[in-house]
C-alpha cells in the first residue's frame, strides 16, 4: 500500500493527499476555516486557515508530502494569495491564505475559488454562496456549504483502488476534518441561520456531505460610525479654518473690534 502523492489539477485535486493522510493515520485531525471580514466600506478579504495537527504534520513528512504545497496547489497558482504560517506549542502548523476584495461580487468569485477546480469526487470546503455588499457597510449571505469527502483515498495496491468509500468514508472524514465558515460584518446583525454569534462574528459548521443553507443579512453601520473620507476631513477643517479667519478680518482682528490700541511713541 502506498500513500497517494499530489496530482495535477483537474485530474482530482492535491488536497486529497491531506485527507488521505489524516484517515489513514489515527488520531490524525485537520481544521479548515474559512473567514470573511467585511469592513464598513463594504469591502474586506477573505482568509483560508488549514490547521493540521502534530501526528498528521509528522506522517506526512514521513511521506515526502509538502503540506504548504498541497494547499497552495488546490487554491491554484494565483499569487495573490498572501501565505501566512504558524506553528503552536502543540506541534501543529496552521497555513493561512489571505485575499482582499473589493466588494460582495469579488468576495463571491473569491469563496467560489476555493473549490473551483476541485474534481467532484475530491474533498473540498464548497461554498456556493452569492455575497452582496454596499458602500455603507450593509451585507447579505445567501447559499449553501458543505465539507464534500473523498470518494476513495487514491491508495492503490498492484494499481487497484482499495479503501472505503461511500457512506464508510464520509464518516471517517468527519470525524478526522473539521470545516467552518466564519463571518464578521461591521453593522447591527438583522437575521442569520449561524450555529455560533460572537457580537458581530457568525461561525457555520459545515456537515460532511450533504451542503446546509447559509444565510446573513446586517445593517449598514450607522452614520456616526462610518469612517470619514480623508479628502472630505481635510476639505471640512480648511473651510473651518477659512471661516474663522474671514470671521475675526471683519470684527478688526484675531480680538475683535473692542481690542485695546496703544498710544504710538
């Protein structure tokens, strides 16, 4: 038996080499939480972090697999994906890939990225999700999202597929890869289908499998909040700033009409 290795896109996608370690070793867990942090422009980035624990990080070293390389291959060569890594006291290392958009039409091609290319009969985080966004901080969520399994692990012995599958599989995967998505909006929350609410942070457990209904809406944050544009408070303080000197011109200077004048000599 042998462990899978990364595969080219489109032929089925490297992540399944992660997936395939981790239910071939036990004890072995990966975490993937995807976040959206809407800002009040109506802009943000959307971050990806795939946390993998000691044992997974250990077996796969053992077989030759890169999982930087495994993750950067399934979110595609775009180099605009900022990576981050980080290893806690617990032997784990966390790969964070991060992208800022515009707007809710960017941040929707940005979550539909993530499984883009993925083969079906691969495993992915698939968010088919429309997000919608206004300049004011206003946001809507609307779709579905799920952990979709592998369909088999790719473990071959004398070229023939060997492994569970189906419903088998499935199971395995839940019970070794946690999914989430994460949203954080700047405005009053209106109504939302998340598990968890942290103030204006929604967290959705994704289910193996089967995609659930994702939905949010929030206000647009209120006018006292908003940020000020910097060209408008600089123009706002130079118009004060004129104001006020044609103000004390007119009353005879800085002290006004009334002001003492000294005898000369």
């Amino acid at each position: 038996m042998r462990v899978p290795r990364p595969r080219r896109r489109g032929a089925g996608g490297p992540a399944v080499t992660l997936v395939a370690v981790a239910l071939l070793t036990a004890g072995c867990r990966i975490d993937v939480t995807t976040d959206v942090a809407v800002d009040a422009r109506g802009g943000g980035d959307v971050a990806v972090a795939v946390r993998i624990d000691g044992a997974t990080l250990r077996a796969l070293d053992e077989a030759g697999v890169d999982p930087a390389l495994d993750v950067a291959a399934t979110l595609g060569p775009d180099s605009r994906w900022e990576e981050e890594r980080d290893v806690d006291a617990d032997g784990g290392l966390t790969l964070t890939y991060r992208r800022a958009f515009a707007d809710g039409a960017a941040a929707t091609a940005l979550l539909g990225e993530l499984s883009a290319d993925v083969a079906p009969q691969d495993p992915a985080v698939r968010l088919d999700v429309t997000v919608t966004t206004t300049s004011t901080g206003a946001v809507r969520l609307a779709g579905t999202g799920a952990l979709s399994p592998p369909a088999t692990l790719g473990v071959r012995v004398d070229d023939v597929v060997v492994g569970p599958s189906g419903d088998e599989l499935a199971a395995l995967t839940d019970e070794a890869v946690t999914a989430t998505l994460r949203v954080t909006v700047p405005g009053p929350l209106v109504s939302h289908d998340a598990d968890t609410v942290d103030g204006r942070t929604l967290t959705w457990d994704l289910p193996v499998g089967e995609p659930r209904p994702i939905l949010l809406v929030a206000d647009a944050v209120p006018v006292w909040r908003r940020p000020v544009p910097v060209l408008g408070a600089v123009g706002a303080v130079g118009a004060g700033v004129v104001l006020w000197r044609r103000r004390t011109s007119r009353r005879g200077g800085p002290e006004g009409p009334d002001a003492a004048v000294s005898p000369a000599g």
